[in-house]
C-alpha cells in the first residue's frame, strides 16, 4: 500500500491510517436518497463509540440514547445551557404556593413526525391526552422503564399518578409533598412524549422506530455501523424568526476504537468529538489541559465543569464490615486518606488538567448552590495526615492493616498514583481489579469496603447528589452506598426538599456537604469537565454542565 502523510497526524498514528479505506464507506449518507456526502446538505457527523440500544424515550438511561433521543423527541420543558429550566411543548407553566401543584400549558402548533402509524401517514397534533399516555406508560411496571423513578413522588388517585387533563392543552401534575427539583426530573429525555398510535403499532419494535416531535426524525439505522436522522421540517421551535433545526441531516457512525474515531475526526470525516481517551490525550491536550496548537487552525475546544464527581467510597457500616477491627470504619484513618494525596499533581500529570481537583466537598462545580469559598474540603497536607493516623492508634503506621481498594482497569493509573501517595504516609493500600459490570453489583450489595465511583447528576440539582447519603437511600433500595448515617443530616435534607427559597435550600445543601466532608465516607478525587472538539465549519454547538447534546441550533458553513 502507498505510504501516506497528513500533516496534522503524527508518525505514531500512521499506522492507523492503512484502515481508512475499510471504515471509509461508513462515513457516506449514499444510501440515504439526497444526502450524500457530494451534495450541498448541511450533515452533521459524530461517532458514539458506546452505541446506541434504543430509541424509546423510556429507556433513555445511557448518554448514548439520551443523545439520540434528544434530537427526537420533546417534553414540557428543555433545559437551557446554563441548566435554567425553559417552556418547551409546555409554552408556561406554574408552581403552586405550597410546591404541590404543577399545571402546564401546552403549544398548539406541536405535530408528530409523519409515520405510517398514523392514518394517511400525517403526524396529528400533540395535546395533554399525549403526555398523561407518556407519563403512564413510564410508571408501567410492565414495561420495565429505568425512568419509573422520576414520578414516584407524584400523588396517586385510585392508585394511579395524578395527571389531570384540564383541557386539550391545560395539564395538571400533583405532588404527595414538595420537591423543589421536579421541573428538572421532568426536562429528563424519560419524560418526552410519545404517541399512542406509534406504542401500539410498532409494539416492541418502538425503540428502533421512534415518532417524536423533535427537530429531526430518524431516517435510517443499521444498528451498531451507521444511523441518519433528517431535518424535520415541521418543527415548532425558531431562532431569530429562522425555522429550526439550521443542518439538513445528522449521520451517526458506531466506531468502538476511540483512537480510529480520533484520527477520522482530525482527517475532517467528522465534525464533532465529546471527551478524550487516552490513547491521544497527549496528541489533542497540552500538560496545561489547552488544545495542541498544531490543531488551533482548524478545530475549537469547547469545556465547562461538568456535574460528575469522580471519588473513592468506603462502606462504612460495622455490620457489613468483614472485621470489626476494620480501621477504615475509623473516622481519623478516612481523614487521612483524604489528607495523604495531592490531588492537583495527580490532575496535572495523569488528567492534562481536565477537570478540577477535588478539594470543595462532594457537589461539584457547575451547580447554583456550588461555593468555592467553602473551607470543608480536604487539600493535600501529609503531617496532618500522619496525625490522624497516629490519634486512630497507629503510630507512623505500624500495626495498621493493608487496605484494600476495588476499582475497574479504566482507572489503575489514578489509584496507583494514590496507593504510591499513601504509602508515603504509612497507610498500604492494594488494588484490587474488577470487570466493571461485576464491581458495580458487589457495590450494590455492600460487599466492598473501598471502591472506586463516579456521580453524573441525572437532574441539575444539588439534591441528587445528597441523596447519596440520605439514611433511608441505603442500598440496595437507594444510592447511599456508604451506608453514611446521619441524624442530622437527615434532618438538613427533609427540610430542604421543603424549602421553596433558592438561597435558603442551597445553605442547607452547604451544610449537608460539609457534615458530608467532615465525617469522610468518600475521598473526592476530582470534578469532570465537559470537553468538546468540533471542526472550524460548525458553530452554535454550545456546551452545559450536564453535557446533554442539542443540534437543532447547530450550523455547518457549506465549505466543511
């Protein structure tokens, strides 16, 4: 085979580059009539190398589906990029004085995707009668959908959730007591509406045939290579007075190897990239976390806090502890732990910088409530470490056990860099590697007494982080996987899911994380950062803490 060059593309990758004629045909629209690559369409391309599994709004539990799912489908309300929650299908909507009652007020001019489901084939107009079938089919316990959770503190009449259709485009949801995070569960791809026409015809068959109202419908989907959706030219939503969405199509490729992904996006076969891998992380990243500036003159680096907190847990229940001599169920021993590593080396050298120490409490940047003036988190002070250690009855650390730490193969470099810090302070540790399907089920069950976990907000509010350590959220009935026990703590939340006023409930989640930090059942390692890269051509992709991904504002000038 010829030797090739690009200029963009070090020798270490070359090599790669042998496969281009095999992956080539994935990255053609040509079987989609009017959208080849050769024509003048605005087609935006990525590639989700985590594959997408469904397209029913139901089972939007993956960032992949989400993604795809988003670009479908609509709900009541949409999330801004600055997480303010914003009229969707919903063009008002209403609290009540005493954070019980929601009552919505629907559009006029929202349709369905035209499908053959519907009689002649022309999607009908969305109404309330819509949405109570949505909201009803999530709660079907027949069904099995991850998003039954989101309604569970819906009022029930009957013994059903109390979805009140006042009129045609007037609902009314009730809650059984306040929770001033709601309008965030219900802007969650779970709650998009769906038609009853398209359930019942496709049955089964819904996930890979959805009928949305979103800004593009899906056009074709070879699963696991190559899926495109196109330009749903009814949609109700404008920018400027300007008909969205701005692209023509969106193709979606399912390449697994991050690194193939990588040089296709740098070769210009795709437009956009999410995270990093770090097969190439020190091709794309400078050690100050900023782009390569071999690549400034043709690609944009977009990044903003993201609300995922990387940590390490103990489970510190005596009755699940194999010994009662555990010293992990000693307070001083976990503050420690928290004390003996320095968390802005470890970003510097194994992270590139992306992401922020954690040094702040367990709620990361991004959310409203967050204070980066907050003096409860632990920064990196080994002489008081060796203190703590001495005060738990472990002098310089003789007589203390070897510690154990469960974690999955993605993460040895961060806990190896924090066994070798440890060690420096007395305290041993020994890794302990898991498949990650198997660690996640021996954390569920409390059989792991220090592991490795991350929190993705589902929801933009400082409440889904706490509940991890709401006493009645013990696993496996809930994500309180430390078994953390708080009198307290349990009081600061209750009154919080009561509080209507913002400043008065984020001083209570403050509160909550500094008794969080104070007692250490985790040891915060970083706050994630979203992490965009898209092709010079295309503007309008925005960013959000949530890093949900929103195209229907996206533009492609017509020379990329």
């Amino acid at each position: 085979m010829q030797a090739f060059y690009h200029p963009f593309i070090r020798p270490q990758y070359w090599r790669l580059l042998r496969f281009a004629p095999l992956m080539g045909w994935l990255f053609t629209v040509a079987c989609t009539p009017g959208y080849r690559d050769g024509d003048s369409k605005k087609i935006f391309r990525y590639n989700e190398s985590s594959n997408i599994t469904s397209l029913d709004p139901a089972f939007a539990r993956s960032q992949a589906n989400i993604w795809g799912v988003n670009q479908l489908f609509n709900g009541l309300v949409q999330l801004t990029d600055n997480l303010e929650v914003a009229p969707c299908i919903a063009k008002d909507f209403m609290v009540s004085a005493d954070g019980l009652s929601y009552t919505f007020l629907l559009r006029n001019d929202v349709y369905f995707h035209d499908s053959e489901c519907f009689v002649n084939g022309k999607g009908r107009k969305v109404t309330v009668g819509d949405f109570i079938f949505s909201f009803f089919r999530i709660t079907d316990p027949t069904l099995i959908s991850p998003g039954a959770w989101v309604f569970r503190n819906v009022r029930c009449l009957n013994g059903k959730p109390d979805f009140i259709a006042v009129n045609d485009t007037m609902l009314t949801i009730t809650l059984q007591k306040p929770f001033p995070a709601f309008m965030g569960l219900l802007s969650m791809q779970y709650c998009s509406v769906v038609p009853h026409e398209a359930v019942e015809y496709y049955g089964p068959e819904f996930r890979r045939n959805p009928v949305g109202t979103g800004p593009f419908k899906l056009k074709m989907w070879i699963e696991g290579m190559k899926m495109v959706m196109v330009k749903n030219e009814n949609y109700f939503e404008k920018l400027d007075g300007q008909p969205l969405p701005l692209l023509d199509a969106v193709a979606i490729t399912f390449i697994v190897d991050k690194q193939t992904a990588f040089l296709e996006f740098i070769k210009g076969n795709l437009d956009f990239m999410s995270g990093i891998d770090a097969s190439y992380k020190d091709e794309l990243i400078t050690r100050s976390g900023q782009l390569n500036p071999r690549y400034t003159d043709r690609v944009k680096m977009i990044t903003q806090p993201y609300l995922n907190t990387e940590y390490l847990a103990f489970q510190i229940n005596p009755a699940k502890s194999a010994s009662p001599d555990n010293p992990l169920l000693i307070k001083e021993i976990r503050q420690a732990i928290n004390m003996g590593f320095d968390r802005v080396k470890m970003m510097r050298y194994l992270r590139n910088n992306i992401g922020t120490p954690g040094i702040y409490g367990f709620v990361p940047p991004g959310l409203p409530s967050f204070d980066s003036t907050g003096d409860f988190g632990y920064h990196y002070d080994p002489d008081k470490a060796r203190q703590l250690i001495a005060l738990a009855g472990y002098p310089e650390g003789r007589g203390l056990p070897e510690i154990t730490i469960a974690t999955n193969a993605s993460y040895l470099d961060l806990t190896r860099y924090f066994q070798h810090q440890l060690n420096e302070i007395g305290i041993r540790i020994k890794i302990e590697v898991s498949p990650p399907a198997t660690l996640r089920e021996m954390i569920a069950q409390g059989k792991v007494p220090f592991f490795r976990a991350s929190w993705i907000a589902d929801y933009p509010d400082t409440e889904n982080y706490l509940s991890l350590f709401y006493s009645p959220n013990f696993t496996p009935a809930g994500p309180n996987y430390t078994h953390f026990t708080s009198v307290i703590f349990d009081k600061l939340y209750q009154e919080s899911l009561i509080q209507t006023n913002d400043s008065l409930r984020y001083r209570l989640y403050r509160e909550m994380d500094s008794l969080i930090m104070e007692s250490a059942p985790v040891v915060v390692l970083y706050y994630d950062q979203v992490l965009r890269f898209v092709q010079n051509g295309i503007s309008g992709i925005g960013s959000n803490a949530m890093n949900l991904l929103h195209l229907k504002k996206v533009d492609k000038s017509q020379d990329h």
